[in-house]
C-alpha cells in the first residue's frame, strides 16, 4: 500500500505523506499543500477532515463500533461505572481499586459550590432553558476559581478536572431544582457518583427519600454511553476554544452551548416534542414519515440519523436494553413511547431511512427514557452534558498536552472584489 498521496496540478507533481492509525482511517498530511501549491482544501462541515490524531476514542460508523480507549462500550456498559469511565478517559487506563478510591475522594472533596453561585442561579427567570443556565454556571466558574490551570503541571490539571467534575452535577441538578421551584441539595459525599447526583435531584425536604436502585443504574448507564464521542460538535467546540488557550471552564462552557443545538444533544429533547406533536395531530406515522422524506419539506425524523454512525449506533443498541427494564419494571404505559416504538419500526422499515443508511441514534431512545423518570423534557441534554463531561475534558487535556496550535481554519473566498467606498449619499 502506497504511504504517500500524489497531486497533479498546474503540470506539477506533488507528494503528500499518508498519515497511519492504529485502526479506522488514515489521512492525507496537507501540512504543506498551501505553501507548496497555493491551495487548500474546502470540506464544509468537516464530513472528510480529520482534526486530529487521538488516544481517547475510536468509533466505526459503518460496522456501529465504539471504544473508550479501547474497551468495546458494550463491555464498557456492563461492567464498569461511570466514575470508572471517567478515570479511564481521562488517564487513558482502568483505575486500580486504589486508585479509583482516590479518584473518588478528590472528587468529593471539591463538591461544595460557593453560595454565591446561587446568587447567579435565581436572578434566571424558572422559564430559563437550562442548557443556558448550566452554560452560564459553568462559564461562572472561572470567576471563583480564577487561577488559570498550568498546564505543564499535572497537579494543577488533576485538581482543575476533579473540581469540575465534583461541581458540574451539582450544577446540572440546580438547574433541574430551578426549573421545578425547588430548593436546591447539596453533593453529600458519603454516596457514590450515581446515588449521590440522584438525590440531588430528586430528594424533597418533605418527603421521606427511597431510591430506587432501577433508576440510579440506569442514569449511571446513560451516563456512561454518552462519555465520549470523538471529534464531535461539542467536542470539536471545547478543543477550538481551548486551543485558543482559554481556560477549562470557559472551553467547556461553550461546549455546553454547542450540545444545546437540535442537530446536535438537544435532538433528545426534540424527539419527545415531535412525538407529542405527531400524537397531538392525531398519530398518523405514516404522515410524518412521508413528511420526512419529501424534499418540499424541512420536517426531520429527530433521533435518526448520524454524521458517523451509518449502521445502528451502538450506543442506541445497549440503551433500548435499559428502556425496556425501565419501562417493565415500572409498569409505565405512556402513549408517546408507543408511538416513539411505532415509528421506529415503520421508519426501519421504509426504503428511504434504509437507502440513507439512518437509524435510531443514541437519543431517540434516551429522552424517552428520561421522559420515563420524570425528568422535564428541557433538562435532556443537561443529562447529556453530565455524561459528556470527561470526554470534553479528556479531549481538551489532549489537545494541551499535544501543544496543538490556535484552530484557525481558512476560506474560499466568494464575496464582493475590492472596490472604493461609497458615501452614504450617493448609495442607492
Ligand atoms: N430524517 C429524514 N431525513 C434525514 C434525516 C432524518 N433524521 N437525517 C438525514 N436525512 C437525509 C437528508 O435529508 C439527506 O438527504 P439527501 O441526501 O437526499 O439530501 C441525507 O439523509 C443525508 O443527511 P445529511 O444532513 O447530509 O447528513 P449529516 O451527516 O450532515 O447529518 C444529522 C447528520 C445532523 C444527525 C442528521 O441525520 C439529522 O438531522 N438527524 C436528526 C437530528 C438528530 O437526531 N441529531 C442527533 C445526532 S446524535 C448526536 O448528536 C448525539
């Protein structure tokens, strides 16, 4: 196999060297095609352009295959907790019992969030879409821990990412008690990640507080599925931000903001709206299937389709496993999630999603899961944000400890040639 790329332009020969992965693609090194040619290259959306090279994680969109470092999500899923796949993203190993202890308590020991925070927290209005809130909360954060992390000191990191770690479900859960007018719990560190974010969430001062073991395995499994996904929209957000060397919290903030997009984690909120839309306009699927389809329409079957994945997303797979305990376990019946499994299956069975390669992603089935325990639709894709949590800081780790350069992509300009200024007078 040739290891390097020939380019014939303007009756010249240029050679490019093929850059190897340890699986998946490899790629072209155009590090020199502009000075050498006087091109670039233009690939509007990125669909053929890698970013970077990366130990974190690997995904195969046509055989529907994901790895955290490595390890198959199905196995990742099964066997390990969240709290373990964040040490693995980040360290790049499993803990050892001894060191997923400490993990653990330095995690804990930064829980506390300044009461000032709240401050911030109850001047938004209950109407807030909580994906701004958290975005803000996150963003705040700098302003109470202003010392920028040094990042040739991997003290200085350790400390950044366990305090962030520690104070971001705390923050998701404010954002969820401001939206329900309730008062806000504290992290309490006798519990372990999962419980403990549950209680956040959903404890009442008035009411004596069950956990139900069902539910709290089922966020950490949520959790877990959506740790990380290499270079996507958020996290390609978090790497451009952090690569201007702006701080973690500030990148991370804005890769709150990335996730909010429909297209993007806020899908998980827009599935469940286009359920309750297609059951109140009376659930005639094949009406929204033909609606998705039609090219005079802007209409999209939300929860299908992928960038990458053009094969069952792996995570969907292991994820219809837990709605379905969920759903027997708690005896729900609920009309949207019969039309969610109604249009699942007319959908797969439609020549056109099948022709297109789209299928169920991640968060078709996760906000009907979510809808399931009562979490407000618009608190979706905070829970996302929760799990995506350490691949965005693994990801912005990398990209430092890589030394990447400022992301500055360049242009094809297709605007106005120079011409002279007119006075406003004399415009028409
Ligand atoms: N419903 C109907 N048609 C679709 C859908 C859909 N959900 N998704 C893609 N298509 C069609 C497009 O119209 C296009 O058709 P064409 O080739 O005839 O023009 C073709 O499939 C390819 O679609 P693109 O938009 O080019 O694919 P892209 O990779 O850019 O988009 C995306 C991927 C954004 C996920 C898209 O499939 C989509 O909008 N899905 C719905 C939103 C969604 O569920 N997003 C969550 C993604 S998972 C995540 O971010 C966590």
């Amino acid at each position: 196999m040739s290891d390097t790329v020939k380019l014939s332009y303007n009756g010249k020969e240029y050679e490019y060297p093929i850059i190897e992965s340890v699986i998946g693609d490899r790629g072209i090194n155009i590090a020199k095609l502009r000075d050498e040619t006087g091109l670039i290259t233009l690939d509007t959306g990125f669909k053929n352009t890698g970013a970077t090279k990366s130990k974190i994680t690997y995904l195969d969109g046509d055989l529907g295959q994901l790895y955290y470092r490595g390890y198959p999500i199905e196995q990742i899923a099964e066997k390990s907790t969240f709290t373990e796949v964040m040490y693995l993203l980040l360290e790049g190993e499993l803990p050892t019992r001894e060191q997923l202890t400490q993990f653990e308590a330095d995690i804990k020991k930064n829980s506390l969030v300044s009461e000032e925070m709240k401050q911030i927290l109850k001047s938004f209005p209950r109407s807030a879409h909580p994906m701004g809130v958290l975005s803000t909360l996150t963003n705040a954060l700098t302003a109470f821990n202003p010392h920028a992390v040094n990042v040739k000191s991997e003290r200085d990191l350790h400390n950044a990412f366990t305090l962030l770690l520690a104070k971001f479900p705390v923050l998701c859960a404010w954002t969820y008690r401001l939206k329900l007018g309730l008062p806000l719990n504290y992290s309490n560190n006798r519990l372990d990640y999962p419980h403990n974010f549950y209680q956040m969430m959903f404890r009442k001062p008035t009411e004596d507080f069950e956990v139900d073991e069902l539910v709290v395995d089922a966020i950490d499994k949520l959790l877990i599925l959506h740790a990380d996904h290499e270079q996507n929209c958020s996290t390609s957000t978090v790497r451009m931000v952090g690569s201007a060397h702006t701080g973690l919290f500030a990148s991370i903030s804005a890769g709150v903001s990335a996730l909010w997009g429909p297209l993007h984690g806020g899908a998980n909120q827009a599935v469940i709206e286009m359920l309750e839309t297609i059951k109140d306009d009376g659930g005639d699927l094949q009406k929204w299937i033909n609606k998705a389809k039609s090219k005079n329409d802007n209409f999209r079957l939300m929860g299908f389709g992928h960038r990458v994945y053009r094969n069952f997303d792996p995570r969907a797979r292991v994820i219809k496993k837990v709605a379905d305990d969920i759903f027997n376990k708690l005896g729900i019946h609920d009309e949207t999630l019969e039309i969610a499994k109604k249009l699942e299956e007319v959908a797969l069975s439609d020549s056109y999603f099948a022709e297109k390669k789209l299928y169920p992603n991640v968060d078709f089935y996760s906000g009907i899961i979510y809808r399931a325990l009562g979490i407000p639709t618009e608190m979706f894709t905070v829970m996302f944000a929760l799990g995506r949590l350490p691949g965005w800081i693994a990801q912005w780790k990398e990209m430092r400890m890589n030394g990447e350069p400022i992301n500055r992509p360049r242009q094809i300009y297709v605007g106005s040639p120079k011409r002279d200024y007119v006075e406003i007078d004399k415009r028409n």
